[in-house]
C-alpha cells in the first residue's frame, strides 16, 4: 500500500511547521518515521505543492532521501490524484503531514479492513464519525471514486479532499474504524504553535517517540 502524506510550508496558522524541530528532527520527518513502522506500507511519498515556498521541504526530503511530489497548492485532492494516477496504484492512504505522532496500529488495521473487504469499500475511514483524535486520521481512498467525482468538488472540497464523499456518504460505499475508547478531546495535530507547545507539555521525549492511542 501506497501512503500519500500531504504537506507543505505555507500554512497560515503556523508557517513552515512541517520543517519545525520537535526534538531534534522536523516535524515531517516525525510524521514520515512513524508510517515507516507499519509494514504493511511500501511505499511513502511526500505530496507537496510546486511553489517556490515548498522548495525547503523538497531540499529536506532529498536530503532523508524520502520520495515527493509536486502539485497543485490550493487543489489539494488534484494533487493527490495525479500522483495516484501516475504511481497506477487503484487505493492509496492519506495522512496529513502534521500528524507527527500517528499510530502505526491505526494505519495496520486500516489495511487490514481493506484487504478483508476484498476492494468493496470506496472509502475506509476512522473520523466519518470521528472517535480518534485530530492528528491520528487515515484514510484509504478508491483512486476510481476520486477521479470521477473530483470535477464536481468545491473549493474547500479540493483543499479537504474527501469532504465531498462525507457530504455525499449515501453515494458511496464508507466504512469508518472506531477506537472503542473515544478520545476525539485530545488534539494530538499540529495546526499552531499552540497545539504543539500543548503536545511537548504534555509528552516528554520517550513518551512522544514511543506514543499509542491504544495504550
């Protein structure tokens, strides 16, 4: 399975965060080492934008010698098709590049779903509804469902990328993974600086680097 991280430097609320140091390493890089400890992932590829502002992060991932793309700034799911689309792949997972302590259980069980469902399912989901914290949402995408509804999505459709098939969810076959204990009160994503200064109060080094939902 092919995991799609979108990211980029130009976040309003909190600009270059995926390329601030959250003990000792940027926080995409937090983000990426986390997925790599699923093995059921072969693939990792960092979707950003082509704009001059994401040239930092694309010198970064050169740099770890991790896979990227580049697409459209503001069409986020446009950017995510075309790179599914040239990759051939027909299911991708998407993870947001400020999500630096999600679970690897979460993504295992996830593909788990997937493989079990023998390709029934367009969209498996774990925040549709949402009982897991900002920060810990995955999701696999039908790369077919997402070629042909995108030319019908809004503009905060384009940017949020499966907010259509939610809106739309009686259309489309949706299957939502729920954590039995609901800890969606927690913020474990990184939106601001406040957000990550809540995160590092609350998680020491040991603690971020070995975190579990399921613990």
């Amino acid at each position: 399975m092919l995991a799609i991280v979108q990211a980029r430097t130009s976040s309003k609320r909190f600009k270059n965060k995926v390329l601030f140091s959250i003990y000792g390493k940027p926080l995409i890089e937090h983000v990426v080492f986390r997925i790599k400890k699923s093995l059921h992932i072969k693939d990792i590829i960092v979707a950003t934008s082509k704009n001059k502002e994401d040239d930092k992060l694309v010198n970064f991932l050169k740099k770890i010698k991790i896979k990227f793309y580049r697409g459209d700034l503001d069409n986020v799911a446009l950017r995510l098709y075309e790179l599914a689309k040239l990759k051939k792949i027909n299911y991708f997972i998407r993870i947001s590049g400020d999500s630096p302590l999600i679970d690897k259980s979460i993504i295992n069980k996830m593909i788990k779903i997937h493989q079990k469902s023998k390709n029934k399912y367009d969209l498996i989901t774990n925040i549709f509804p949402r009982s897991f914290p900002k920060g810990q949402s995955v999701e696999i995408i039908k790369t077919s469902i997402l070629k042909k509804n995108i030319h019908k999505f809004t503009k905060m459709d384009k940017e949020h990328v499966t907010n259509y098939f939610y809106k739309n969810h009686k259309q489309f076959k949706i299957k939502n993974f729920f954590l039995k204990v609901k800890k969606d009160n927690m913020n474990l994503s990184v939106d601001t600086r406040y957000d990550l200064k809540k995160i590092l109060k609350k998680f020491n080094k040991d603690k971020f680097e070995n975190f579990s939902i399921f613990r």
